[in-house]
C-alpha cells in the first residue's frame, strides 16, 4: 500500500496541486490508511529535499514527467499521426530541436542532419574510447554503451526515411483519391469520353479491371488487419521503452542520492540515454504503424473508387456494345491461327517422344551392360533424364491437347455472343445462362488443377537447379542434369500455355455472363431462379467450420443430416408397417396359434432398440456424406456390426417369448403344469441365443473362439457331471412338457403307485395316491418307469371266467355262451365280443366271455359289470345250472375179500 502512495505521488501530486478542488475529493475519496501513507512519505521527501541538494544535469533543459502528455496539449497544425510527443526534451540525447512533425518541407532535413551529427558524435566517441582502452589498460571505457546507442541512431535515421517515405505515399495517394473522384463525378453527368458503337473487347478489358479491383480491395483489407495490428504491437513496444527510460532515470537519481561512485553513475547515465533514444525510436515506429495503416485506408479507398469508376463504365459501355460480323470473323481467325500453330507443336512433341523412348531403350542398355565400375551414376541420371524427356512430351501433347480443346469451346462461345447479340430470340437462354454458370465453375476447377501441377513441376526444377549447383558434378552427369531440366522445362512452358488458355476461356465465360443476364431481365423469374442456384451452390460448397485442418463443408454437413433424418424417418415407416400389418394378422383370442410372420413383424414392432437405430442412421450420415475419414468409418463400421448382432439377439429373444408365451396359454388351461416346462424352456433358449451372438460376434471380428468354445465345452462337461441328478430332472421336466405323457388330473399307475397327478414341477411330480397321501417322485424316475395312464383309454376290455359243474347236460352247455351274450347286452354302454367254453378246469367247466364298456369311467364299469353278474345268476338259475366252487371228491370201490391180518395192518395204517 505504501508503495501505491509512492507511485501515487510521483505521478498525478503535481498536476492535482493545480486543481485544488479534484485534490480535495481525491483526498476524501482515499481510505484513512492510505492518506497516512502518503502523509509520512510527502513529509519525509520535504525533509530530504531540505537537508540534500541533487544538481540536475547540466544537458536538462525540461524536467520530464512520468506520464505521457494529454493529447489536447498537442499542436494543431500537423496531424496526430505525424506529431512526435517525448514526455523529456530531445536535447537530453543530443538532439536539440528535434522536429516534432515530418510534414514541414525542410522537416526530413532537419532531423536527418541532428540525427547524422550525433551519430558522428558517437563514432567519435567510440574511437576515442578505443584509443584510450589501447594506452591504458586500467581505465575502463564503456565502448559497448556507446556502439548500442550508436545503432538506436541508425535505426531511427532509417525509420525517420521511411516516414518520409511515407509521407510521400500518403500526398500521391491523397491526389489519385481526389483526382478518381473527379473523375467519377464527371462520368456520373457527363458519361465516357468516347463515341458509340462500342466494342465488345473495351467491354471485357473494363470487366476484368474490375474484377482485378475487387481482388485489390479484399487485398487491402488484408493490409488494413495486418497494419493495425503492427500498429498495435509498436504501441506495445512504446509501453515498454517508455516503462524502461522511467526505470533507468529512477536508478540514477537513487544513486545520484546515495552518492555512488562515479563509474557506476556515468554507466547508469548511459543506461538512461539508451533508454531515451529506444523511447524515440519506438515512438517514431509507432507513428511510421500509424502511416501504413492511413495508406491501407487510401489504398483500400483508392480501390473502392476504382470499382465505381469501372461500373460506370461498364454501365455506359453495355448500353451500345456491339460485336460485327467482321470483328467476330477476326477473333475466329486469331483462334484458328493458335489452333494451327499448337497442332504444329503436337507434330514436333510427338517426333520428340518417339526420339526420347529411342534414347530411353539406349540408355537403360547401356546401363545394364556397364560394369559397374563405370560411371553409374551418370548412366542412372541419363536414364532419368531420358525418362523425364519422355514423360514431358506426353505431358506436353495433353496440355496442348487440352488447350485445343479450350480453343474450340471458346470459338463456339464467340460463335453464341454473336448469335446473343444480334438473334438471341432463337437461344434458350435460361440454357445457355446455366450452361455458362457450370462451364464456369468447370473451368475454374481446371485451372486451379493446372496451377497445382505447374506447382510441383516447379518443385522439381528447384531441386534439379540445386543439384546444378554442386561443384564436384561430373561433365556427363552436368549434361544429364541439364537435359532433365530442359525436359522439364518444356513440360512447365507447354503447361503456361494451357493455363493462358484457361484464363482467356475464363475470362470469356465471366464477360458473358452479364450480357446473357440483361437479356434475359425480362424472364425475372428465370433469372431470378439461376442466381438462386448460383448462390445455393456457393452456399453448399462453402466451408462451415475447420476442425484439424480438416473443412467441414454445408453440403457435407447437410446430407449427413439428410441422411440420418431418412434413416430415422424409414425405420419408423418399418415399424409403423409392421405394427398394422401385426393388427390385421391379429388372432381372435390369445389361445389360438399365430404364424411365422405374425412373430417376425412383432419382434420388429415392438423390441427395435432405439440406440441401433440412431447408430445404423450416424454410420449411414458419415459414410454418405464424407465428413468421417477412412478410420471413423471403420469404427463406425464396428459399432454397427456389434449393435446389429445385438439386434438380432433381442429380436429372436422377442419372437421365442412371444412364441412360447402363446403356446403356454393355450396349453395351461388344459394343462397347468405347462406353465413351469415352458419357463425352463423359455430360460435355456435365452442363454442359447446370446451365446450365439456372442460367438458370432467373436467369429466376425476373428477372434480366436476355438479356445473358448473347448473351454465352454469342458466346463459344461464338468458343471454337467456335477449337477447330473438336478440336470437329469430337469431335462425331464422338458420331456413331460414336450412329449406329455400325462397331464395334471390323470390318473395314472407308476411302478407300485397308482394315484392322480397334482402337480409336474422342474424336478419332481407329485401324485395323490388312492390311500390318500401324497406322493414326490422326482421327474427322471419317473419316465423311467412304465406308465400306466387310466386316463386317456376310451373304452374298457373286460374279461371274465365262469365255472359250472361237471354234471351241467350237454345241451345247457351249449346254451350258455348266449346266456352269457344276452347278459351282457342287456347292459348300456357296452359291446359284446365273444364267449366259449375255454376249458375243463379241475373242478368246473371254464367259460370265457369278452365285451367293451364304452366309457373310460371306472365307477361306470363296476356297475355294468355288477348288473352282468347278475344277469347271468338269474338265466343260470332258471335254466337250473349250478355254479362250480371248489370241491374235491372221495370214490371208494369195493374189491376182493382179504385176510384178516391184512385187514387190521390196513386199518392201523388208517
């Protein structure tokens, strides 16, 4: 804070002491801290003021001021631009009455001669110091100082020339402005100072003057940019030196205060003269800035009134142009002439490339002969230069070729001005103008390719004449080099002919233009819609923005835009098509079966994930339009495949679900275990279809998947061997669902269990026994077991055996088969088969009878049987047939008498 009162005070204190009422509300404006700062340092430079006394040098006519002076106090009889404003007086360095404005007529002179007179001072000086260096050792002149402000007045000497230079620019350029407005002024009342009927070339000179003043008027914008900112940066350089020069003096009056030895007090002196003269210089820099950038101003002025002289004139001179038939026959002439003379040329470049192809087979033999000890060098430079002889007359024939070409379109183009101007009733003319707007185009393009190549050919010439230059060439290696560079040569000349050629098809293409647009005027919307297009193609070729050197063109820009729109709006067609289509192949009820294409237009309509879409549409905008490189476009490439993969993924994940998810509603309501089969389906699919795209995706980008896929086959081996029980279950449960053996509510018999089934799971079944409990049979052992389902038969065999007794008549043997039959179709629901006498049984005669019940109802079945029962027990017993039971019988037969110890050993034996 102390310090920004000290600067404080050595600045503005004494222009303030002259303005008592700023002072006091400056002061009162000031914090308290700040004031007693400056308090204590006012008092203490009274003190010393007082008690020192510091001689001012004796050169000091002024004492200079820390600011620069204000603007108002400047002279107002030369412009700012030329006024030099020093806060010292010039005569500190030497330079007493040093002009303040180079416009006074003896003002260059003036400071000429200060400025050469201090310089003699100075090399005076120098050599005086010199001399004193050599006698005597001891001392120790600064020479080093005084060469450097030795240079600082050269450089001003030159840059006061170059003002004066200046200067000179400005007054001409001031006269040519004044006399142009003149002249503009006398055209706009008078009009040009010639007589109608004009001819059609002063038309074209005056078009072409314009259009070269147009490019000199962007061209002094140029200037303009580039002199403000020069302009800038020598104010920038004033800042410092006067900052320096500040510097400099306050070092020397502190050590003038201190009482420092003299040398060290002459060296600062020094110090500060050369920041004086760099002050100088940079202000007079700063004013020659100033000059430029008014002589960017005149000439940009100068240019702008060009223009306007030449469209006045371009105005009067269109008004009564003419082309005649003989100036047309003429110009035809002067064409056919060029034409002659470049077929002549043709003919000798075609005798030239013939004798060069000869040369080339020549020297290519002889340098496949050498020994190689040779001079191989001058032999593979021949070779070269043979080549380049060659290579130069084909490029040579095509350039004339090409200017040929031009030559007769612009033959055909003067053959249409004329007929423009005197039938244009017979033109298309809204053809012709766009015909000229593409031929225009067209042939600017060539021309800039024309200079790029004339631009590497120059190249070449450039190396070429740099190895010309080395001196340790050999004499047959110089001639080779010399021969190259006159093949190329002739390439560069041949090649200017085309380019002039060019430029007059150009130029004759830009000179019709506006006479085809003022016939024309009165198709207002035909022209109005060519210079639509004119401007809508400016404005699709024009840049937009350059990012890594790389343009980024409208057009580029919108038919990426373009594109991606399309692709969006497509896709949402696509999806928006197959959501109709789905409503109209809509089935009635969700139990009844949909077709293929129903689940393909369902997965599109509804699982198209939005981020592959917007993918798909920015890889088609980048790869349409151009914008991306090569490697953007691969890796846009790359996204697309994995988002495509990925894609098919969620559409075949979408047409399984949809497919199982319907055909588990039309099977739950007949069968409510379906409900589990399908999900485990459902999960083992969903793993199988994103491995399939992950593999496929692993294939596209060739990965090695041989690996993975043996390590997925022995982990699967491995997880399989480890879960083979749950597995083995579960694959079964698949099987049930699948192949449907029996349905929840059958009742059916698994090895020694009989019993309804409840429920079918993933792993187990669980069946109602007829006891009453519940019983868990897991899935694998069941299938493993014959199954017997009571539920699915139709209709019931019944076979059944009845017996009589051996003393049964024949003829009631014979009658009971149809006892038998009438028994049992007397009963509902049944279907009689047949009945026999099977067989003699040991204690009965066996008969077998056979009829269906036409109902899987077991309770049905017990009761048919029941009422045949009873049916054949009633015939039997009317028909007095008696039942067999088992029996046994005891036949006792007498024989002969015998003994009586016989008899009692028989009955003890009994």
């Amino acid at each position: 804070m102390i310090r920004q009162a000290r600067v404080a005070m050595d600045g503005p204190i004494p222009r303030l002491a002259t303005e008592p009422i700023v002072f006091v509300v400056m002061i009162y404006s000031l914090p308290p801290r700040v004031l007693l700062a400056c308090l204590v340092l006012l008092l203490s430079g009274m003190i010393q003021a007082q008690t020192q006394s510091v001689p001012e040098p004796a050169a000091e006519v002024a004492p200079e001021a820390d600011s620069t002076p204000d603007p108002s106090d400047r002279n107002q009889d030369a412009p700012d631009s030329d006024r030099f404003d020093a806060a010292f007086d010039p005569a500190l360095v030497g330079l007493p009455e040093f002009p303040s404005s180079l416009a006074a007529p003896d003002a260059v002179s003036k400071a000429l001669d200060l400025i050469d007179a201090r310089i003699t001072e100075k090399t005076a000086a120098i050599e005086a110091a010199t001399a004193e260096a050599m006698l005597d050792t001891s001392a120790d002149p600064d020479a080093d100082a005084l060469e450097r402000q030795r240079k600082r007045l050269l450089e001003l000497r030159r840059v006061v020339q170059r003002r004066a230079g200046l200067t000179e620019r400005l007054t001409e350029a001031e006269r040519e402005l004044a006399d142009r407005e003149t002249r503009l002024a006398a055209m706009q009342t008078g009009g040009i100072a010639l007589e109608p009927p004009f001819q059609v070339s002063l038309l074209d000179q005056a078009r072409a003057e314009l259009t070269l003043n147009q490019s000199l008027a962007a061209v002094a914008e140029t200037r303009i940019a580039t002199a403000e900112q020069r302009l800038a940066e020598a104010e920038n350089a004033l800042t410092t030196a006067v900052r320096e020069r500040r510097a400099a003096r306050d070092r020397l009056t502190q050590a003038e205060t201190e009482n420092v030895q003299l040398p060290e007090r002459e060296g600062l002196s020094d110090a500060l003269e050369e920041a004086r003269l760099n002050e100088i210089l940079a202000r007079q820099q700063r004013m020659a800035a100033e000059q430029v950038r008014e002589s960017a101003r005149l000439e940009q002025r100068l240019a702008e009134l060009a223009q306007a002289v030449l469209a006045q004139r371009i105005e009067a001179l269109q008004t009564r142009v003419e082309l005649s038939r003989e100036a047309l026959q003429a110009r035809l002439e002067e064409l056919d002439s060029t034409k002659d003379r470049m077929r002549a040329q043709i003919e000798t470049l075609q005798h030239q490339g013939d004798q060069a192809e000869a040369d080339l087979y020549r020297a290519r033999q002889r340098l496949a002969a050498s020994d190689r000890t040779a001079d191989q060098a001058a032999l593979e430079e021949w070779v070269l230069a043979h080549q380049a002889e060659q290579s130069a007359a084909r490029t040579s024939l095509d350039s004339l070729n090409a200017a040929l070409a031009n030559l007769e379109q612009m033959r055909r183009l003067w053959e249409q001005r004329y007929q423009l101007m005197h039938d244009a009733e017979t033109l298309d003319l809204a053809g012709v103008l766009r015909q000229n707007i593409l031929d225009t185009a067209a042939a600017i393009r060539e021309k800039e390719a024309i200079e790029s190549r004339l631009n590497s050919l120059r190249s070449i010439q450039l190396a070429q004449e740099r190895r010309l230059l080395e001196a340790d060439l050999s004499a047959s290696l110089r001639e080779a080099l010399e021969t190259r560079g006159a093949a190329h040569a002739l390439a560069e000349r041949h090649g200017r002919e085309l380019l002039q050629t060019q430029e007059a098809l150009i130029a004759l293409l830009q000179g019709m233009r506006p006479q085809i647009e003022s016939v024309v005027e009165q198709q207002s919307w035909s022209l109005q819609w060519l210079h639509a297009q004119e401007t809508l193609s400016e404005w699709w070729e024009a840049e937009w923005l350059v990012i890594d050197d790389q343009s980024i063109r409208m057009r580029e820009l919108i038919t990426a835009l373009a594109m991606f729109m399309v692709v969006l709006l497509i896709v949402s067609l696509i999806r928006l098509g197959a959501r109709r289509a789905l409503n109209r192949r809509k089935a009635p009820s969700a139990t009844e079966p949909a077709g293929d294409l129903r689940l393909v237009l369902s997965a599109v309509a509804g699982n198209t994930s939005q981020i592959f879409v917007l993918i798909a549409a920015f890889y088609v905008a980048m790869r349409v339009s151009g914008l991306a490189g090569p490697t953007v476009v691969a890796w846009l490439w790359n996204l697309l495949i994995v988002a495509f993969y990925i894609q098919l993924g969620l559409w075949a994940n979408a047409a399984m679900a949809d497919y199982f998810i319907r055909k588990r509603t039309r099977k739950e309501r007949r069968d409510p275990s379906t409900v589990t089969g399908y999900g485990v389906m459902m999960v083992f699919f969903r793993v199988g279809i994103w491995l399939t795209v992950l593999v496929s995706l692993m294939a596209y980008f060739q990965y090695p998947i041989a690996g993975l896929l043996g390590a997925l086959g022995v982990g699967s081996v491995a997880v399989g061997f480890a879960l083979n029980s749950i597995l083995s279950d579960v694959f079964s449960s698949m099987a049930i669902v699948l192949d449907k053996p029996f349905r929840v509510g059958d009742f059916v018999k698994a090895g020694d269990t009989v019993g309804v089934i409840e429920y079918t799971g993933i792993k187990t079944t669980r069946i109602r026994s007829l006891s009453g409990e519940q019983v868990v049979l897991s899935n694998s052992d069941l299938l493993s077991s014959r199954i017997h389902n009571f539920k699915q038969f139709r209709e019931r065999r019944i076979v059944f055996r009845i017996g009589v007794v051996y003393q049964t008549p024949r003829a009631l043997l014979e009658q009971i088969p149809h006892m038998l039959r009438d028994a049992i179709e007397g009963q509902p629901q049944t279907r009689f088969d047949r009945a026999h006498f099977a067989e003699y049984g040991d204690f009965a005669l066996l008969f077998e009878a056979v009829y269906y019940v036409l109902s899987p109802d077991y309770g049905l079945y017990m009761d048919i049987q029941q009422g045949v029962n009873l049916g054949i027990h009633q015939r039997f017993e009317e028909a007095g047939i008696s039942f067999a039971y088992p029996t046994q019988e005891l036949i006792l037969r007498r024989g002969p008498s015998i003994s009586p110890a016989v008899g009692a050993a028989g009955q003890a034996m009994i």
